[in-house]
C-alpha cells in the first residue's frame, strides 16, 4: 500500500523510479532524474536540463549529486563503476 499515492510527484518528492544510467553522448536521460548516485570517485560530464552547456561535476565514492541531468557523457566521465538515476 502505498499512502502517497494521491500526492503529486515533485522534484522535491523522494524517488519513485531508480535505475542504472549507461553514460552516452549523444542520447538524453529518460525518464529525467531528481539526483544521480556514484559509487566511485571520479569525474561526472554532464548537461543539466535547463543547461546550454556540458559541465564536468568531480564526484566521491556514494556521493549524491542534486541535479536533474538530460545527459550524462561517456566522453569527460571517468572513474565510475556505476551512477544511478532517481526519478
């Protein structure tokens, strides 16, 4: 049973979706993440939604990234053995 059911998913609402995001240069995330999850240290190449540009975001090991990604890059990320996605 789930008692939110009623309420509105919000981008400040917790996740109800997550899933293993394959970085790609040219494909856009979907559906679109509240926030990304590394669990190793690197470099996350990213675009945000509202972004005209790519931004190379340095990450830790279990870091939680608050930002609503349309593209996570294989080109520029490195490091990574796995980013979730939650939407």
């Amino acid at each position: 049973m789930d008692k939110f059911e009623a309420h509105n998913d919000t981008a400040f609402s917790p996740a109800r979706h997550c899933f293993l995001i394959q970085p790609h240069d040219t494909q856009p995330l979907s559906p679109l993440p509240k926030a990304l999850r590394v669990d190793g240290d690197g470099v996350v190449m990213l675009r945000a939604v509202d972004s005209d540009a790519d931004v190379a975001h340095p990450v830790k090991a279990g870091e939680i990234v608050p930002v609503r990604a349309a593209y996570i890059r294989a080109t520029g990320t490195t490091g990574q053995t796995s980013i979730m996605g939650y939407a």
